[in-house]
C-alpha cells in the first residue's frame, strides 16, 4: 500500500497539511482549483524566467537551492495570500521583483476586487527538501555528471540536514543505454506504510539529449 500511492496524499491530516487554505461553493469550487493552479504555475514561470536570464550566475553554478519547495494560497474574502517557500530567495527580494510578480498575478486572478499579498519564506535547511535535492540531481546530470555520482552526492548532502532515512530513484535510459531501466539508493529508515511517519516526497521529470529520465525522492523526516 505504501507503494503504491502517493506517501504525501496517504499523510494528508496527519502529518502532511493542504498547501491551499479557502472554502467555495460546490459550483465555484472547480474554479478555484484553477485559479489556484494559475498562481503557482505564474510564480514558477516567472522564477524560471529570472534564472535564465543570467541573474546570480555564481550562486546558481554553486547551489540548486532556488527551487520552490511549495506554495501556500491563503484566500479572504477581499485578500489573496501567497506565501512563497524557497530555498535561496535572493532572486525575488531583489527591487521591483515582488511588484513585477505581483501585477503578473493579478492578470490570473479572476477577481479584480481581491488584492494580492504576497510574502517570501526561506527554507531553514534546504537539502531536507525532496525538490531541491531533485533539482541538485538535474543539474549534475545536465552537466554529463555520471548519475550514480549524482546520487551518492546528493545523499551526502542531507547529512547535514537531521533526517532519518532517504531514498532516490532514477529511472529512464541511464547512461544513454538502450534499454531503459531503474537503479535505486536508499540509506536509513524509510517507514513507508506508518502513516504517523512525517516523509517528504516529489517525483520531477529530467529532460535528457537521450529522453525523459523520472527522479523520485523520498526523505523520511521524523516519527510522531
């Protein structure tokens, strides 16, 4: 059962949380969902756009951290809260960059009454977070790093961060080979079926010259 679904759907209630917060009329629910969709597809847009402008070169050879670990949509009746969760947020505290974002928003809401508040959070330990690790492989795999090597490192890295076990799974035509296949590294606990056990989890695609390669990650963070 563990491995069959999705471990952050199978925790909702328990240990994991909805990253949307508002109440809608059955009729009107499908339209928010949507709107909600917009917003987090225009910030992630408009990071990616940033970063491939050149803005901080030095920081994005060095650190995949940029990533957005996810977005929080908090809705009022006059208000939309935003809450950005990121790990390296210098890209959006930089001047005019949350305005810009702000009247790149407002073109998505379908509301003209409501306003935007949005507000950046920095992720405290960044290589706990299964999308930046995820990010940190892409970019190794990009630059032809072998992608056992790129999943060694990447479990190097979270022993900086206090967690109890991971596991990364490549699958696609590794290595450029023929027949595509799967390889696998775990280290610690990875309690899949305890649903009281907080674990982190993404699945991020890899577009590769040799075709399409699927990351998964799992970080088991802690026990309640």
């Amino acid at each position: 059962m563990g491995q069959k679904i999705n471990p952050l759907g199978f925790r909702l209630g328990t240990t994991q949380n909805h990253h949307s917060f508002w109440f809608a009329q059955p009729k009107n629910y499908s339209e928010g969902l949507q709107e909600d969709k917009k917003i987090r597809n225009c910030i992630k847009n408009y990071i990616q756009k940033n970063r491939k402008k050149g803005l901080n070169r030095k920081i994005e050879s060095d650190s995949s951290s940029e990533v957005i670990t996810h977005i929080e949509i908090q809705k009022e009746i006059d208000t939309i809260h935003v809450i950005i969760h990121i790990g390296f947020p210098n890209l959006l505290k930089k001047k005019g960059a949350i305005e810009e974002l702000e009247k790149d928003l407002q073109k998505e809401v379908n509301s003209v009454n409501q306003r935007l508040n949005i507000a950046i959070e920095k992720v405290k330990e960044p290589y706990r977070q299964p999308n930046i690790l995820a990010e940190y492989i892409a970019f190794q795999l990009k630059n032809r790093v072998s992608f056992r090597k790129a999943m060694k490192k990447a479990i190097e890295l979270t022993k900086k961060a206090d967690i109890k076990g991971v596991k990364i799974k490549i699958a696609g035509r590794l290595a450029g080979k023929e027949i595509a296949r799967a390889e696998c590294i775990k280290k610690g606990r990875l309690p899949l079926q305890t649903i009281r056990a907080k674990i982190d989890y993404c699945c991020y695609p890899i577009r590769t010259i040799y075709g399409v390669l699927g990351v998964k990650i799992w970080i088991f963070v802690e026990e309640e």
